[in-house]
C-alpha cells in the first residue's frame, strides 16, 4: 500500500504528539493506555488457549484474535472520522499512543542520571526497568544494557510504529503495536511460550524488518549530523552496522545496536546473564572500549538527533 498524505500526516502528528507530551499520567489514570487493553487480551488468550496440545495453531489463532481487536476499531474509527475537517489530525492524535518516543528517553534518562552521580543502586533500578538481565554493580554493563534497550526500542517503538502508520494509517499502526505487544508477551523461548509464541515471534521479526534498517541509517545520519561538535563516527556507524549486525542473536535488533555502537566508539551486546544463567552472546564493535554513563548520554543526544531527522524524513515525504 502506498503511502499518501492521510497516511503521512497521521504518522508525523503521533510522533510530534508524543515527543511533545508522551502520554500524560491523568490520562493514563483515567482510561488507562491502548497497549494495556491489548495485553489483557493477550493475557487471556494465553491463559485460557495455552494449553494440551496443537499450541502452534492454538498461538495462531490467538495472533488472529489479537489482531482482529487491534484492525476492526481502528478501521471503524478511520471511516468514521475521515469525512470531517482535520481528519487526518484527528486520526495521528488516535495514533500517538501507539509511539513511545517521551517515555523511552524518559527511562534510560533515569539510568543516565545516577550512573552519572556513580549511583550504582539508583542506576541498577532504574535499568531494571528496561532491561531483564542481571545488573552487577559496575558502570559498563549498566551503560550497555541501557543503550542496547536504547537503540532496539528506538526501532520497535518509535521507528516501526511510525512506519507502518505512513504505510496505513490508524489501522496500521493499531496491527504493528498488537504484534509488538504479542512478542514481548508471548514470543520468547520459554518452556510455555516456545510453540503457542512462535507464530508471534515470526511475524514480530517480519514487520521489524524495515524499521531496524531504517533506525540504523537514522543513526548513522544522525552522527554525521554532530560531526561539527566534535562526535564524528557515521563512517564507523556505518562500517560497524554492515560488518556486524547479523551477528546479534536477532535479526533485527543488530542493526541499530551496532549503528549505535559505531557511532559512540564503544561495544555493545556481549556475554550476559539472566537470572543467573550465562548466555555468550557475541560482542558488536568487539575492538572498542566498553561504555560508561558519559556515552549513555552521548547515546540518548544521539537518539534525539535520530527523532529529528525522522520527522524530518515524514515532513519531506509529505511535500512530495
């Protein structure tokens, strides 16, 4: 499907939208937050169809279920409001929940802060809340797992979102977000989830595919856009995310994980653990430094260029 003006506007409203308000709390405690309303319902999907045997199919028709929620009412309210005034304002305003722009800078901000202060309690909470893996107390990996979280949220939450409501408006950025929210529920390769999550996990990897590209071009344009203040690297960005993203256990996350970390001069991903258990995951940039909290905040300036140039991006696309 073509993008056109409709699509475009919509998707520029919800970023701006998000980057200037994100998603206030009084609203949030009034009507809560779409992506909750979906994840109840992948929640009761999961624990009513998540069980005896067929769990590929069962998994397959919870993904259809999902997505049948997300489609219908966003459609519904596209044709319902396309005929008025502004309707392509009205409908990017319905879209900007489905951003997560403000709050990510948010979160990894309160990593930033106390790692800066050499807080390593405050910096290990705040981390925990974006990452899952365990946290020693040493400023290198704090940095790491946040700017990991950084750069593959920046795809999956701002970049892919934004894609796909350019592609189809409302209706497709409500079936990105489903999906998303699918994956992170239900798409990991625990005992549980390992066959009712498949199809879920495959179809996460498909619709990122654009977006992990794209993110990774975002940042090595946006390093090339502070080479004047003296944070030059779009030649690494660019070199490292071609040498190394395939190597991340993702297909995806490795290209605005390794931009990012040729951008910065450091390395990223790496041996890990989770709840104990090591995992060797391989380094991107594996002949760099490691990162501390100066790079963190050199990451999230990094990371706002890369917003910019993204709606810069819609802005241009719209003049067209």
């Amino acid at each position: 499907m073509p993008m056109s003006h409709e699509t475009l506007t919509i998707a520029l409203t919800a970023l701006l939208a998000d980057a200037a308000f994100g998603w206030p709390q009084a609203l949030y405690r009034r009507v809560s937050h779409p992506v909750v309303w979906i994840g109840r319902l992948i929640g009761a999907l999961d624990r009513r169809w998540n069980k005896g045997g067929h769990r590929i199919l069962r998994g397959g028709l919870a993904v259809l279920v999902v997505l049948l929620a997300a489609i219908l009412p966003a459609w519904a309210l596209t044709a319902l409001l396309r005929p008025l005034p502004m309707s392509e304002l009205l409908l990017g305003l319905l879209a900007w929940p489905f951003v997560a722009s403000r709050s990510l800078h948010d979160h990894v901000t309160a990593v930033a802060r106390p790692l800066a202060a050499d807080d390593m309690a405050g910096a290990k909470q705040a981390a925990a809340m974006i990452v899952g893996r365990d946290l020693p107390d040493d400023p290198a990996p704090i940095a790491r797992a946040a700017l990991e979280s950084l750069a593959e949220n920046t795809s999956d939450g701002i970049t892919a979102p934004v894609i796909w409501a350019a592609i189809a408006g409302l209706p497709g950025i409500a079936a990105y977000k489903a999906i998303n929210t699918l994956d992170s529920m239900i798409g990991h390769r625990s005992p549980r989830h390992l066959l009712f999550g498949r199809i879920a996990a495959r179809l996460d990897d498909v619709v990122n595919i654009p977006a992990s590209r794209l993110t990774g071009l975002l940042f090595v344009a946006a390093a090339w856009a502070a080479a004047w203040s003296g944070q030059a690297g779009a030649r690494q960005a660019w070199r490292v995310m071609r040498r190394d993203a395939g190597k991340h256990r993702s297909p995806n996350a490795g290209w605005p994980e390794a931009a990012m970390a040729g951008a910065l001069g450091i390395r990223l991903s790496g041996p890990r653990s989770y709840q104990g258990r090591p995992t060797d995951e391989p380094w991107l940039n594996a002949e760099a430094r490691d990162p501390g909290a100066a790079d963190l905040l050199a990451g999230l300036a990094l990371y706002r260029r890369s917003m910019a140039l993204l709606a810069l991006l819609l802005a241009v696309l719209l003049t067209l």
